[in-house]
C-alpha cells in the first residue's frame, strides 16, 4: 500500500509540477531561506542564553529575547508578502 502511494504521488506530482515549477521553486525558496536566516540563528542564540549555567536572567536577557521573537514574528510577515508577490 505505501509503495503504491509513494509511486501514485510521484505520477501525480510529474503531472502538475511542470506547469508550476516556477511556484514550487519560489514557496520552497522562501521557506528555506526563512528558515536559514532568520529561524535558525534566533533559536540558536535563545537556546545558548538558556543554556548559561549559574547565570540569573535579568532585564536585558528578557528584552532581547523578547525583541528576537518579535524580528521571527516581523521576518514571518515579510516571507509571506514576498511569496504572495511572487505568487
């Protein structure tokens, strides 16, 4: 049964993606670059601020990680006007 899905879903796929290949590209490449620049460095910095051993978090630790979820939130809104621009 998964064998036959697998083939079914690539025969469907061959199907519509050359006429949207274009699409495809541009949605994957907007998630991945989001994901690259943007999502993966702020969660690396928050885990590694967390991870401090003996250190109390005082004011300054709480703005930052409250100003990097607000540029993961801003960067969110900006992938998704450029993908709609794409599109």
């Amino acid at each position: 049964m998964v064998r036959t899905s697998i083939v079914t879903f690539i025969v469907l796929a061959s199907f519509i993606l050359p006429s949207n290949l274009n699409l495809c590209l541009s949605i994957a490449g907007g998630f991945l670059g989001f994901i690259v620049t943007i999502l993966i460095p702020v969660t690396f910095y928050n885990k590694a601020k967390e991870v401090r051993v003996g250190a109390e978090k005082d004011e300054k630790d709480r703005f930052v990680s409250i100003l990097n979820y607000f540029m993961v939130g801003l960067a969110s809104t900006v992938v998704i006007a450029g993908l709609v621009q794409s599109v």
